[in-house]
C-alpha cells in the first residue's frame, strides 16, 4: 500500500515549549488528510447552520417566544421510529463521570468505578495546542494500556485498572462555533469540531472495536436538528472511511441549547442509527435562555444562576420533556452534573453538601433519567446509590415511558414562574467567579475549582450573561443599587483588589488577573452581546 499524500493542512508553528514531543503520533499524513477531508466535505455546511443559527436568533428577538416546529410535526407524530439499540459498553449508564484529557484525569476517570468517563475537549479543556495534542495522544495511550501518571508535587504514582473495571470513553469534541487556528487549510482554520472528531476517530475506531467498544461521542451546544443531521453525515462518510460497519458510532447529544429543548425527538431521529441518548446540560441551557431572550424584557431576567435549582419549573418541564421523549424513541436520558468537590477538612460541610447531591440524583432516578453526571470520583457511590435503588439489577429504566408528562411550548420559557429575584450577592459572586474562570482559562486550565465546585467554560458563560442581562434590563437589587455599566466596573475592581491580597503580589503578577478582568467587562457590557466568551478569548490564548 503507497503512502498517503501529504495533507494540505498547515501545522501553524507552536513555541516548542508547548509542543507536545509525540506531536507526529497524532498529526500522521494519513490523520490530517483525513482531517482535510472532512473540513472540505462539512465546513461549508456548519457555515451556512452557523448562519441560520443567527437568523434564528434575530427572530426571537422580533417574537419573545419558541414553539415546537409545525413543518416537523410528522416526525413528533409518528410512533413508529426508535433509535439503534444501544451497544452493550454503553447500556448501562447509571453513573457518568466528566473531566478534561491531561493524563492524569484520564487515568482517574478511567478508574473511577463510573460507567461512563466523558472525555472533555469541550467546556471542560481550554483549548490550546498542548492539551488539543495531548488530549489525544492520551486516549491513544490509554487504549494501548501504555499510560501512567506519577505526580511531582506529592510522588504518588497512578496507572490502570484491569480492563474490565475501566469506564467505557464518551468524547466530547468542541462546539460547532469555535475554529482551530493550529490547522489550516488555504488560509482558513479547520472546524474544532472536525479537528477533535477527526483525530480521535480516525487513530481510534478500529481500536475500540477491537476492544469490544466503539468511537461513541457526546455532541456539545447542538441548536437545531439540521446541526444533527450534519453530524450524522460526518459518521456515516467517516465510517465508509475508515472500512468500519454504520451504526457502529454513537452519539448523545446535550441538550443545553434552549432552541434543541424544542427539537429534542427531531434531533433523535435524524441521528437513529447512530443515537445513544440525550442529556440535560443546566448551565449552558440557562445562557442560551438569556442569549436567545435577551430583548423579551422582564419577564426573561433570571434570578442569581444558584438560584434557579432543577425544580424550578421551566427547568422541570425540560428535564420531564427529555426523559418522556427518549424513552418513547428507545434512548437513554442523561442527568446534570453534580458539581461538588469533597472537602476532607470540613466534615459538616461535606455531609451538607453530599446531602444535596443525594436528593438531586435520586430525584433524577425518580423522574426516570437512565443515568447522570458527577465531577469528581468521590461522588461516583453517591450517584450510583441513588441509581442502584430505582434500577436495581436493570441496566436503564427505558419502560418508564413517562406518558404522564404533558410540556407545553410556553412551559419551557416560563422564566417568570420562579419568584427569585436577582441579588447584589449574585453579581459579586458572578464577578467572582467569572473573573477566577476566565483566568485558568488563559492559563490553559478548562476544569477549575472554584468556591468549592468544579467550573467549566458553562459556568463563565451563565455568570457574564447574567450581569450583562441585568445591566441591559435596568436591574434594582435587594439594597437599593441599580445594575449599571458603572457598578459592575466598581463591583469587578473591588473584587480584583480582593484577590490580589488574596493570592499575593507574586501570584497575581504572574497569572492572567488583569487580563482577565478585562475580558469579563468587556463581554459582560459591550452593547453588542458576544456570542460566545470562548471567541475572544480565544484570541488571548497562549
């Protein structure tokens, strides 16, 4: 067999310092043309859905409302369609656990004892040239059970468990609307997307196979079901590529978008031979409500974002929705995220909020979820106590169909139902921890312990959202002040000041503080709403 043609992707060049040393193991001619391939195939596609994404935007902000689609109603109607039956290494998904690609996450998801491990190039991984490389020369090493993690600060040694005890990997490729600008072809940069998509698949199907699993997916910030039909015709012409049997891929999709909460069982059916499941995304589902409602007025302005819990009722009515239209399409309907760290060093604390995580997850089993998230390893015998209860010996709970649910259109947008009301507390805390994000964020760091809860790039976006919403809707909080341009810059500065003496001169010179600050400003007040915080940031990326 001849060697491939060299790929017509450029490599744009790295500091050597943050060039992974086995770059060539993951950017093989072979791989990047295949790469290429898909960009020539799909860009022009995910540009023109990028596109309607827009259009469809500026017409929410003419009619303040959302229905579900009337030139799709055949597809809701018709009883008869279900998605591919699930493979058996992702039947069982009682417990998922989520977290970036460094090597040693990788190892510790793996380990966990969860069903499931999600591997994050998405929210959780910022996305520079080290951890997009990195990432997947990992999961290569993990497959080939080459892979090991000895920590330098403590000397504690991590490797894997047997085979057979490992989670089965979930990846998370990047949003449609970010680019790759390591990857380029004809002086345009390649789809994220198609970039994480591309290499993983390509170095792994086979392999997967051969290890009694598959190249499985979660599919991030899908907005309508034409997203998914694209992601659909991506599988199919990657698996004639690479001589594997269609259907042999599959996808849970989240459901994070407010736009997708409409379009759930369309979203499944244009994915039925490839679809696992959905899931229920809380953060980036209450941004995408203030993004795509921003001009509807009062009635759209959201509460502090820990205000607003899963049982609010426009939160239940989604997550009610989700769970009746996978099971009636013979999917698995994925929980949210239970966020909490453990803390060692304060037992009280600890029970406190292990409690909370208790009544969350086994509220979602009650509701009929077939599974859920956590963000740290120590919750894993939580969410697998509240699932073993419900479920017992079965691996999901698909024959609850949950016919006794009846969501309305307006149910899902019905922001005023909850009598919470913005707080001065909030905007402190969403300048906290926007302002703490962002700056791991610069930092390359995507999953970031803040507060006592593990943040991802969702959490900065709900947080500058919200302040940019109360601002531009002439919020009065609790104490009397109003929400202006003015009071947040006064707000961020006294924060700023705070960490400062918090981590000391040397820490904050050297980190990404200042910059940070001034990203959150500017996209948490220009007039113009940014669509999303990662493009500029982005830019200020090392």
């Amino acid at each position: 067999m001849s060697a491939p043609a060299p790929s017509p992707l450029a490599i744009a060049e790295v500091d050597p310092a943050h060039t992974p040393e086995r770059q060539g193991e993951v950017l093989t001619d072979a791989a990047l043309a295949f790469v290429a391939e898909l960009h020539r195939r799909f860009t022009p596609r995910r540009d023109e859905l990028l596109a309607r994404r827009a259009e469809r935007r500026a017409e929410i902000a003419r009619t303040s409302t959302l229905d579900f689609l009337p030139e799709t109603a055949q597809i809701r109607a018709d009883d008869s369609w279900k998605v591919a039956g699930a493979p058996a290494a992702l039947n069982d998904r009682r417990v998922e656990i989520t977290g970036p690609t460094d090597r040693k996450m990788t190892i510790n998801a793996l380990n966990s004892g969860a069903k499931v491990w999600l591997a994050d190039f998405e929210d959780a991984s910022a996305p520079t040239w080290e951890n997009v490389v990195s990432g997947q020369l990992n999961l290569i090493d993990a497959y080939e059970r080459r892979i090991d993690f000895t920590d330098a600060a403590s000397g504690k040694s991590y490797a894997l468990k047997d085979a057979g005890e490992l989670a089965t990997v979930v990846m998370r490729p990047r949003g449609w609307h970010l680019d790759e600008r390591h990857l380029q072809f004809e002086g345009r940069p390649v789809p994220g997307a198609l970039v994480d998509f591309g290499l993983y698949f390509f170095h792994n199907a086979q392999r997967l196979l051969d290890l009694g699993k598959g190249p499985y997916f979660y599919l991030p910030k899908t907005e309508s079901y034409l997203e998914a039909r694209l992601w659909n015709e991506i599988f199919v012409f990657a698996q004639d590529h690479v001589g594997i049997p269609q259907g042999t891929v599959r996808a849970t999709v989240l459901i994070e978008t407010i736009t997708a909460a409409y379009e759930m069982e369309e979203i499944l059916y244009e994915l039925r031979d490839h679809a696992s499941g959905l899931n229920a995304g809380r953060w980036d589902y209450l941004f995408s409500i203030v993004k795509n409602f921003r001009d509807g007025g009062a009635k759209f302005v959201l509460p502090d974002r820990n205000a607003v819990t899963m049982t609010a009722p426009f939160m239940r009515a989604y997550t009610e929705l989700l769970v009746r239209t996978c099971h009636k399409r013979g999917a698995h309907a994925i929980g949210g995220m239970a966020a909490f760290i453990p803390n060692r060093r304060d037992p009280e604390a600890n029970e406190r909020a292990l409690a909370k995580v208790k009544n969350d997850k086994d509220r979602e089993a009650g509701d009929g979820f077939d599974g859920s998230w956590v963000a740290h390893p120590d919750l894993v015998p939580v969410a697998r106590a509240s699932f073993d209860a419900v479920l017992g010996d079965k691996p999901h709970q698909k024959d609850r169909l949950r016919e006794d649910v009846d969501v309305r259109a307006a149910d899902l947008i019905a922001i005023d139902s909850l009598d919470a009301k913005p707080t001065y507390q909030g905007l402190i805390d969403a300048v906290q921890v926007g302002t703490r994000y962002i700056e791991a964020w610069l930092r390359g760091l995507g999953a970031v312990a803040i507060f006592g809860l593990m943040e991802d790039a969702a959490t900065a976006e709900i947080s500058r959202s919200q302040i940019w919403q109360w601002v531009d809707a002439g919020v009065v909080f609790e104490n009397g002040e109003k929400a202006t341009a003015e009071l947040v810059r006064a707000v961020a500065a006294e924060q700023l000041a705070a960490i400062r003496a918090e981590v000391g001169e040397d820490a904050f010179t050297s980190g990404k503080w200042q910059q940070a600050h001034d990203l959150l400003l500017r996209v948490a007040l220009d007039e113009n709403y940014t669509e999303f915080l990662t493009l500029p940031a982005y830019e200020l990326l090392g």
